[in-house]
C-alpha cells in the first residue's frame, strides 16, 4: 500500500475528548473516527487490525469444530418476550416499531435467535453436540460512553453458543473454549487473567471473565499472585476474603478490562423457547447450552492499552494493519527509484508493506508517524543505506538497527519475521 494513497489522517494533538491512551493512539493515528458519543468508524488501518482479530478469533472457533453462521440483527419483540428479557435487559436495549407498528430489539445478543433457530433443526440426541458461531454487530443503550471503544453504543463481537445433551459434555466443550480463549489473547499480545464471576442478565451460573489488568479498566478483580485464581469483586463475599480459597495466599485487588466472558447458560434459554431433544430413552430433555462472548473492538483497544510507549502504538505482529513499513528518506531519484523497485519487489513475495512514498514529509515527520501507527518492523531506504547497497532495519519495539543487503531482503524478512 502506498502512504500516499491511504486514506488516513494523523493527528500531532491527543484530542481533547479522549482520556485513556488506546482512545488518543487510535484517533490520532488515524485508525478510527468518532462520529458521534459511541460511535466510531473503522478507517483502513483501523479495520486492517480489526479483520486480522477476527481471523485470529475464526481460526480459534473453527480448530474446535465450532460452524459460522450469520444471524439478524432485528429480532423481534416475540422471542424477547419468551425469554423474559425484554423487560428485565432494559434500559439497554435499542427498541423500535416498523411501519406495521410491530415491535423489535436492535440484538445486544443473540442467545433467543440461536436457540429458536436450532430449535428448528434438532430431532434426537444424534444431533448434538453443536457449536455454532458468529462474528457480528451488537447494540447497546448504555448510559456512558467511555474509553473509546472500550464501551460503545455499536460494536462487533464474536458470540460462540454450543449445545449439549448433558452436563458432562458442556464441561469438555467449555474447558476446550476456555483453552481457546488463552491462544487468542496470547496470539493478540495479551495476557488475559480467568476471572470467576455473576452471570448478570444471562444466567444464574457462575462464569468465567477474562480480565486483562489495566488501571483503566472498569473492573475490579481479586487475585491470587501465587497460584493465579481471580474472581470479581461483584461476586457476593469476596471482599471480604482475605486469603485465596485455593492455596490460601493473600489476596490483591487490580483494575482490568474484561475482553470476554464464557457462561454455562444450562437450561434457561431451552426451556423458554421449547428446545428439546429426545433423549437415548426416547425421553424429551432440555437442551443444555454455552454461551462465549469476545468484543472485537475493545480487544483492539486493549491490545494498544498494553502495547505502547511514549511515541505510539507498538503492535503485536499477528494483529498490526501491516508487518512492514517502509521508509524513503530523501527525494533524490535514485532513492526513489530504489525504493520503488523494492517495493515492488517485496510485494511479489506476498509481504504486506505500507509504502512511505510521499515526498513532501521530513524524515523527522516520517519517523514520528512511523513511531505513532507502530507497525512493527520498519525499512529504511536513504542515501548513506544505498551507499552500501543495504537498507536499514529496525522493530518497532527495539533500538537496535540492522544493516542488510537490498539481495538478501526478502529472503531476510520472510526468515526472520513471516
């Protein structure tokens, strides 16, 4: 991609309607856009990273044999109704009228969609289990609006529901999600904390967050540092528990950021909606479900809260909107003509290179913005590099400069960081 073309502005000011870093580093590199209190457009770094955590979060979901599906987003007021939370989740839900004057919710979640949809394809026992997946727009009237996108009005989540014949199989499936949860932190430059906690308007089983540590998370959690147990402080008792019910070691309080939430939902939806199955016995049996929860657009936000220094964003290579940037310094028309075979060159290799072609920038203004988008390993092409018929390498995370040989480039960076 050429710099020149992107469609991207950066800011040289923090705005002065963002507080937290991961709020001021997406709006001022040009990532997102704020269009109204909530509200942010993905520009195409922004969804550039955006699409490389849903893919992440795809590849995760699918390794357990999970299906994608794509469900409404208008649902109607009908299911709500069944479900008994249209009028227990207000004031959250977006609610409004079509012009037959029949009622709907803008879905904040999907669990009485999915469950009236398998409802539809199970017979017996032989169907399950199932685990069905979507990566999809939720709606939510919160009453604050804050971080950025850490809390959102409009957001995209990845919602995982399974379905079970019996406890013991929801156990091995929910264990396997769990185990799936930690790779995709890790893979996204996260190190995310199991963190027990309410089920809230969902269901009344203990569930599982995980939390990231952050002093500005919304959070509070309780954890244990020798043996790593955590809960959160809404659970009933735990502040007043000084000491780890598990190995008995003192306890501390962090703030953190919850970037999901895993739920043993049992029988709740099934029964309010009529899925059953015919057991072995040839018995009719609620269905037992999960629900697995990750919001895309706060994981992004979180990523940069953990990943930057006082210059900028300094991204995880899994997630970064591109693996390389690379750096003309120089309008001679030798530099330019060597970086522009380069390029051209490393592209044919398949590398994904956002292009540093504009010729109206300082080198000065290009290594801060380079510092500021953060991508994380950068080329540098300028008249002392061509001189020694090499280009400069640099991680966005060290200090250390590499010379190498414009012949053994490509060879170079796929060895090394593909």
């Amino acid at each position: 991609m050429l710099q020149s073309k992107l469609f991207y502005k950066t800011l040289k000011e923090d705005p002065k309607t963002a507080e937290i870093i991961s709020h001021k580093l997406s709006l001022r590199g040009g990532f997102i856009s704020q269009l109204s209190s909530g509200l942010y457009s993905f520009l195409p770094l922004g969804y550039r990273v955006h699409k490389k955590i849903e893919n992440i979060i795809r590849q995760e979901m699918n390794s357990l044999g999970a299906q994608e599906l794509f469900l409404p987003a208008l649902q109607p007021k009908e299911l709500w109704l069944k479900s008994g939370r249209w009028s227990s989740m207000d004031p959250i839900l977006f609610k409004l009228k079509d012009r037959h004057k029949k009622e709907f919710v803008l879905g904040p979640t999907h669990e009485e969609v999915i469950t009236d949809l398998v409802k539809s394809c199970l017979g017996s026992y032989k169907n399950l289990p199932w685990a069905l997946y979507q990566i999809q727009e939720k709606f939510r009237n919160e009453m604050r609006f804050t971080g950025g996108l850490l809390r959102t009005r409009e957001f995209t989540m990845k919602d995982l529901y399974s379905f079970h014949s019996d406890k013991e199989d929801l156990e091995k499936f929910f264990n396997k999600v769990l185990a799936a949860y930690d790779r995709i932190y890790k893979r996204c430059g996260l190190k995310a904390v199991k963190s027990e906690a309410s089920g809230g308007v969902f269901t009344k089983e203990k569930t599982y967050e995980f939390q990231v540590l952050s002093e500005v998370g919304e959070d509070k959690i309780v954890l244990c540092p020798k043996c790593n147990w955590a809960a959160n402080l809404e659970i009933t008792g735990i502040k007043s528990k000084k000491k780890c019910p598990k190995c008995g070691e003192k306890l501390i309080q962090k703030k953190s950021i919850e970037v999901g939430h895993t739920f043993r939902l049992g029988t709740k939806y099934s029964k309010a909606l009529d899925l059953y199955f015919l057991n072995k016995e040839g018995i009719k049996s609620p269905v037992i479900m999960g629900c697995y929860g990750i919001g895309l657009g706060r994981l992004m936000a979180t990523i940069i809260e953990i990943n930057h220094d006082e210059k900028g964003i300094v991204w995880p290579k899994e997630v970064a909107p591109f693996l390389f940037h690379l750096l003309q310094i120089g309008d001679d028309k030798k530099i330019i003509n060597a970086s522009e075979k380069l390029y051209k060159n490393l592209e044919t290799t398949g590398l994904e290179i956002l292009y540093d072609d504009r010729t109206d920038k300082t080198p000065g203004e290009k290594f801060a913005e380079a510092d500021l988008l953060g991508i994380p390993v950068r080329i540098i092409v300028s008249k002392r590099t061509l001189e020694e018929n090499c280009v400069e390498i640099k991680e966005r995370n060290r200090k250390k400069i590499e010379l190498v040989k414009i012949k053994e480039l490509p060879q170079f960076l796929i060895s090394n960081f593909k």
